[in-house]
C-alpha cells in the first residue's frame, strides 16, 4: 500500500510520517509536494503536522488552497483514506473535509506533552485494531488545538460515533484536568461523515516505538492495512 | 476600475470562548481599569483592491471573508466602508 505525504511550505513532522509508514509498517511512502497537483497513485494521503504557511491568519487556513488540495479533496471525496495530524487536523477543517474548527488552547499557552486517548470507537478503518475504550499514551504539541463546532454539529459527532479519540486521564476518565486545550467534550479526534477523513490533534508517528517512549500509535496505521486489504 | 480601500474588523464569534480577550481583560483590571467588562481580540485587515465602485469593492471583500479572511465556524466579520484610495 502507498501512502503520499504532504509537504507544504512549513510542514515539520513530515519525515517522521514518511518514517513511520516505511519503517515501523513496512509499506511504500512517497512525498507530494504542495504544488503538485499529483497524489502518485497514493492510496493513503497523510497531511503532516508543523505549522503551514506559518499559521499567518489561521493555522491551516491557507495551506487550504495549495494546489494539492483539490487532489486530496477529490481523494477524500471518492472514500479514499486521509488522516489529518495536529496540523493537518486544522487544515481539513479549513478545507471542509471535517466539521468544525480548532482554536487558539484555552490556556494560550502551546503544549508539547504525553497525553492519554481513550479510543471511543474501535470500528473505523483507523482504529480496528484498538480495543474499545482503550488508552493510548501518544504525545500532543501544539498551540492552536482546542476544538470547537456548533453544538448541532457536535450533536451529530456524537451520536454517529465519529469522535474516535477523547483526552482522558490515567483511570480513563473524561476530566477537565485531562483536557490539554480546552476542547469541547474533550475531543482529540474526528472522523468525516463518510468515516474515511481522520482528523486528531495527537501525533501517532511520534508514538511508533518504544524508544520514542510508546508505540501506541503503530496499531492507527495498521488498522488502514487491514481495513483497505480485506 | 479605481482603487478602494476596504477595511475588515473579525473578532471571536460571539458566545465562544476567547481566551485572548479574557487575558487582555484580566491585565486591564489588574492595572485599575476597574470598569472593564469584555475585551475581545481580533483582526484588523485591510484590502486594496480596484472595483467599478464602493458597493462592488464591498462585496467583493465579503466575498473574501466568506471564503478565506474569517473562519465561518468561530469568527464573525464586519466590513466598513470603501473608500477610495
């Protein structure tokens, strides 16, 4: 399976995506450059995080409208598999891909932290190999993270089972103390009505091996194999 | 086609949390302004742009912030009007 990787001009974690894919999965990875307007034959697109076009007016909000883009929305459209990390999430909110929008921490301060997920719904294509309600150590950094949506929207989130990831504590409990930047429900991660768009604010490439101090990301990228394989 | 000059207030939609407006409020008591209720931050910014007249200038810049200049999830925009430049 391929997967292409983003890079726009301020993209920083691109290289630990395209580590993961290659070396902790063992699956072909390849570079797409934002103005290209060519996913390669990809089968799986990562918008990688760091801080596109300098966040300048809204983090993710001009990445939006590189040419690539099209590509990636025409991808997303037709069911193919993309998941967007930290800014990547921010990006696919700006371009319609998933509902809502993430805002400056409530805090105002950036975090860079291990954080704990409770996987919410183990039966989409990038969770089937968790286990309902398991608990994910996988580090955040970021400083614009806090997600926000309309409360019909967050309604509709909800009840479809499209929040896959809530920040809990170590006994699993959704707290206000858990919550990193403020987020409504305490919401790290989203999937697209379709289920196939995967937005989260965590980083799973930098959770990929025990010498990075968990390897509790590894199972998100598995689950697209086996979900895409069967 | 002359030149105008349109200027944009955005700010936080209104009954979302602005942690930015709360800090700046904060400071501001804390220095003695004692009757400060709200703060919020925002963005100022401002178009050049050529149009036939002020009324197409305007719409032209609403069209901007609907699609690019405020995020129609968390801000609220408000447009003064052209003026020519």
């Amino acid at each position: 399976m391929k997967f292409g990787v983003i890079t726009f001009p301020g993209s920083n974690c691109d290289y630990d995506a395209f580590r993961a894919v290659t070396d902790v999965l063992g699956e072909e990875a390849t570079y797409l450059w934002h103005k290209d307007h060519d996913l390669q034959g990809s089968d799986v697109i990562i918008l990688p995080g760091g801080f596109s076009y300098g966040d300048y007016l809204r983090a993710g909000a001009i990445a939006r409208f590189s040419p690539i883009m099209q590509e990636v929305a025409a991808h997303a459209k037709a069911g193919g598999p993309v998941i967007g990390i930290c800014n990547g999430f921010q990006i696919a909110c700006e371009a319609g891909l998933l509902p809502g929008a993430l805002m400056r921490n409530a805090h105002l301060q950036f975090v860079s932290a291990e954080i704990r997920v409770r996987v919410e719904n183990a039966d989409t294509m990038f969770t089937n190999l968790y286990e309902h309600a398991e608990i994910l150590r996988i580090p955040i950094a970021h400083g614009d993270g806090r997600y926000v949506a309309p409360p019909e929207v967050l309604h509709e989130l909800e009840s479809e089972g499209r929040v896959v990831f809530r920040y809990v504590d170590a006994s699993g409990a959704v707290t206000a103390d858990a919550n990193p930047n403020g987020s409504e429900q305490n919401i790290a991660g989203i999937v697209s009505a379709g289920g196939n768009v995967l937005g989260l604010m965590p980083h799973p490439e930098r959770a990929c091996s025990p010498l990075l101090g968990s390897s509790d990301g590894v199972r998100l990228l598995e689950s697209i194999l086996t979900r895409v394989a069967a | 086609m002359s030149k105008f000059r349109i200027a944009v207030h955005i700010t936080p939609r209104k009954g979302l949390l602005d942690p930015q407006g709360n800090a700046v409020k904060g400071a501001l008591q804390t220095l003695g302004f004692k009757a400060v209720k709200d703060v919020h931050v925002g963005r100022y910014i401002i178009v050049e742009a050529d149009a036939h007249d002020a009324i197409a200038a305007e719409e032209a810049v609403t069209d901007m912030c609907n699609k690019l200049l405020a995020n129609p999830v968390t801000e609220d925009f408000e447009i003064e009007s052209a003026v020519p430049s």
